[in-house]
C-alpha cells in the first residue's frame, strides 16, 4: 500500500505518532526540536547520549519506546555526523536509515523531525521534499514474482509526516505533494525497470501504457505497430527488430494538462526491453541486467504518472521506441546499411550500439508535435559509466539554456547530471565511405559519439539527451532500478509550468 505524506507544524511535544525520528550530530547534539523532546522527557535522551549509546555518527541510531512525557510511542534517534560536512546524501542516507528501521518495528505512522536540520541553502520545503523522495525509495521492494514463502513481511508504515516550522507549513505541504506525485512515478519507472525481459516485452510495455490512459483521462495513448512504423519509413528502428520474435513497438503517450494548441515538452525514452547486442554478442558475465535496458521508457512512463497525479498544467508527450535486440538469421549484421526516416543512411558497424539506431527514428516522429524542447533518455552506453560512474546523468545538448534548466532541476532533487560536450570536433568519428554515418565512432568518446549521432536528427528543434547508463539501475548485492531521472525530469517540467505562471502573473499586473 503507498504511503500517504504530509506536512505539519503541530507541537512535537502533543503530535502523536508511532515513531518520531529525531537527528543527533557528533559530540551528542540534538537539534532544537530534540532538546525540546528531552527537556519534556525529563532528559531521557540525554541520558542515552550520556551513556554513549549514540555518539552521532553517520549510520548509527537509537531506538527508544515509551519515552515519557510525549506522546510518540518511540523515537528512534539517527546520527547525522558532523553539522558542518552535513550534505544532500547524508540527508537522505539519515531518512533512509530512519525509514528501514521503522519499517523492521510494528508502526504504522511516523513523524520526521530532521527537516530542521541545516542543509546547505535548502528550505524546509526543498529538505521535505528530498525527505519524502529518501523514504519512499528506502521502503520499496520488488518481489511480487517471488512465491509467498520467498517475500518478506511487508512494512506496516503508511503514515509519514514532516515536521516543520509554522512559516513554512504551506510550502513543504506543496512541496510534499509533489514528492509524493514523483515517488509513485519512481515506484512504476522501477517496477517496469525490474521486470524480466520475458515478461516485459514491447507488446508487455504497450499494454501498460493504456492501462497509464486508462488511469488518467488526461493521457491519451497510441500504439503504433510495425507496419505502421514501415509506413513512415523506420528503416533504424525496424532494422533493430529483426533479430527478434517480439514485434516491435513505438508507444505515444500524450498528456494534455496545459491550454490547447500550447507546444509540448517531448520525452523520448529508450525502449529497449532486452539488450544481447544482436550480433555483436555482449559477455555473458552481468547480460541479466540488459533488462534494464528500457529504463529510459520507464522513467517516461514514470514521468507522465507523476504529472497526471499532480494534474501539472503543462502538455507533455512522451515517445518510446521499442524492441528487443537478439541475435538472428534476420539481425542486423556489421557492415549493413540502413536508411532512417529522416532519410539519412546509416552503416551498422556494431549490432549492440543499436538505441541510437531506435532512437533516431523517434526524434525524427517526434518532429509532429512542433514540441518546444525534446529530451531522450537512454541507457545508452557504457563509456558514460566509465566517465561519471553511478552518481551522475550524462547531459548534452544544442540549447545552452535547456541544458541549464535540466542541470538545475536535477540539483534541486538530488538527481544530478553532468554536461558533457557536443563540438563539432567529434562528428568526424562516426565518418564512413559507404552511408552518411556510422553507428559507432570508435573507443575514444564514446559516449560524445553517441550523442554526436543523435544530434544529427535534432536540428528542428531544442534537444538534449540524457546518458543513464550509469544511474538507472544499481548492480552487486542492491541490484535494482533507481527510477531515475524520474525525479529530475519531473521537476524540469513543472518548473516550466511555474515559470510560465509567474510571466502571465507578470504580464497581467503590467
């Protein structure tokens, strides 16, 4: 069941919950809502600090039931290191940990009492927000293909609430909203993400994105089949196909939250349901995890949820080329020539750098709406794990000020991306004797090349692309989609729809 967030700025001595949660930085220091708890207990948190059985360290906490003199039945205490070096990722790493060991406890409600803490130059709206997006992530789990025996008892929490000061009770109850809109957009990116690669098909992804219209009116959706792409001449996309017995898909989900006739934000997500590099034949050490090669797609689908359930006035439409890659008598074979819709030709080197070849064909679709920016996402090489690792998006783009837009949505929700260039420079990489260009551009760059590919498809209009390759989907022990850049995404498009807000208000005061 998901859990329901909100915002107060009740009295923490009388807000009665299951579990408060209160943050201890090193040397023993409680926070002011954590001295007022103390002093209302008759010190009995500063008798546990006493004791030294919390020192405030990052990653250590404290349990207490029955505290007396307030009326939370526990209060877990979580250290949050130095006050000074306290960052956006021991903030989350702190409401994490709070939410996992209140999950392993029978409450159903809790109330966190770390939005006070100083973070930076965040509000308590931006550190509620954050908050909201820590715990959500931290309680989601992904067994529903276990059998009953093999699935852990679920958490009984479906109450969190965030305390704030009275000034800022309006703005982190908005700000909550949102995050609570961004987390079940994350949760479905995930879930799809998660998916085995027999299950979730391109037909499998179609499907779900009419059941996405069938949940909110304000998404219409089309499913277009091959031979509808054959039509329009998607010689790239199909080509990928071929290898495959799952047909092909490209999936069109329109929101229509803004006025009528007002440009779309256009989303194109990689749609690749399993990846075995066709051909050019990926190791078999880690190919499980090609399944998470369409979680660009998820975190369109994902994106779309999140606006509808906000209802965001703002008219987006999100495209998402599907297709398995598998090797074939019909694959693609290195050294093939195909022809993409916008007509340019493309010699095939490498069978497994084929999402620029099923990409391309979108951005060229994608064209038809007249959109007034297009951002794709995609998993779409490994040299841009090589280069940011797992911390950031790659980011590039042909419009500096989208660019700027996309880098800043992703600080304010800690879903960081990183520019990186797009020069002319690199172009003559993907040079070839036999088409207009080659699908590769050799070892060096690789992940440039691959955004110099896709930029020649864009010149219509304002682009940029998104390198997930890194950031969608932990590996090792924590294996699992993140439903990233859900987050980042989301907040790039509702900051539009608020900026567009205050030049009307602007406008009708001039």
């Amino acid at each position: 069941m998901p859990i329901t967030y909100s915002a107060s700025a009740a009295d923490p001595i009388t807000l009665r919950s299951d579990c408060g949660v209160v943050a201890v930085f090193e040397k023993r220091t409680l926070t002011p809502t954590g001295k007022a708890l103390d002093k209302a207990s008759g010190g009995a948190l500063s008798a546990v600090l006493k004791r030294g059985d919390m020192e405030g360290r990052t990653g250590q906490s404290v349990m207490l039931h029955d505290v007396p003199g307030i009326t939370c039945r526990r209060l877990l205490l979580v250290g949050c290191g130095k006050p000074e070096k306290f960052s956006d990722a021991g903030y989350r790493q702190a409401c994490a940990a709070a939410a996992r060991a209140i999950g392993e406890t029978g409450s159903r409600s809790a109330v966190l009492f770390l939005v006070e803490a100083k973070l930076g130059d965040r509000d308590a709206a931006s550190k509620a927000h954050l908050a909201v997006q820590a715990v959500d992530a931290a309680l989601y789990r992904f067994d529903q293909l276990k059998s009953g025996k093999g699935r852990r008892p679920a958490s009984r929490l479906n109450q969190v609430v965030m305390h704030v000061a009275d000034r800022s009770a309006q703005a982190a109850g908005a700000a909550v909203r949102e995050a609570a809109a961004i987390a079940a957009g994350a949760r479905l990116a995930m879930d799809l993400g998660n998916l085995p690669g027999n299950v979730c098909t391109p037909s499998y992804l179609a499907r779900q994105a009419q059941a996405l219209g069938r949940e909110h009116k304000a998404i219409r959706t089309r499913v277009l089949n091959e031979a509808d792409m054959k039509k329009l001449g998607m010689g790239a996309l199909l080509s990928v196909s071929r290898g495959s017995r799952e047909p092909a898909k490209l999936i069109v989900m329109e929101y229509r939250g803004g006025a009528r006739g007002e440009a779309p934000v256009a989303l194109v997500g990689k749609g690749l349901t399993f990846d075995a590099g066709g051909i050019s034949l990926k190791p078999a050490a880690a190919m499980d995890e090609m399944k998470y090669d369409m979680c660009g797609a998820a975190s369109v689908f994902g994106t779309l949820k999140a606006l509808a359930e906000l209802g965001a006035g703002v008219n987006v439409v999100g495209v998402v080329p599907s297709s398995e890659n598998l090797p074939d008598g019909a694959a693609n074979k290195p050294g093939d020539i195909v022809t993409s819709m916008s007509g340019q030709t493309i010699e095939v080197l490498n069978t497994d750098a084929e999402g620029r070849l099923i990409l391309c064909d979108a951005l060229t679709y994608t064209e038809r709406f007249k959109p007034a920016a297009v951002i794709d996402i995609a998993t779409l090489t490994g040299a841009c794990v090589v280069a940011l690792g797992a911390h950031a998006t790659g980011l590039f783009a042909n419009d500096q000020p989208l660019a700027d837009a996309l880098l800043a949505a992703g600080r304010r929700t800690d879903d960081r991306a990183w520019q990186l260039p797009l020069w002319d420079d690199y172009q003559q990489q993907l040079d070839t004797n036999f088409a207009d260009m080659a699908n590769v551009g050799g070892r060096e760059a690789g992940a440039v090349t691959a955004a110099c590919f896709l930029a020649r498809y864009t010149g219509k209009f304002k682009w940029a692309h998104l390198d997930i390759a890194g950031t969608a989907w932990k590996t090792g022990k924590d294996k699992g989609a993140t439903g990233r850049p859900v987050p980042l995404l989301t907040e790039y498009v509702l900051e539009r729809s608020r900026g567009r807000g205050a030049r009307k208000r602007a406008r009708a005061r001039s």
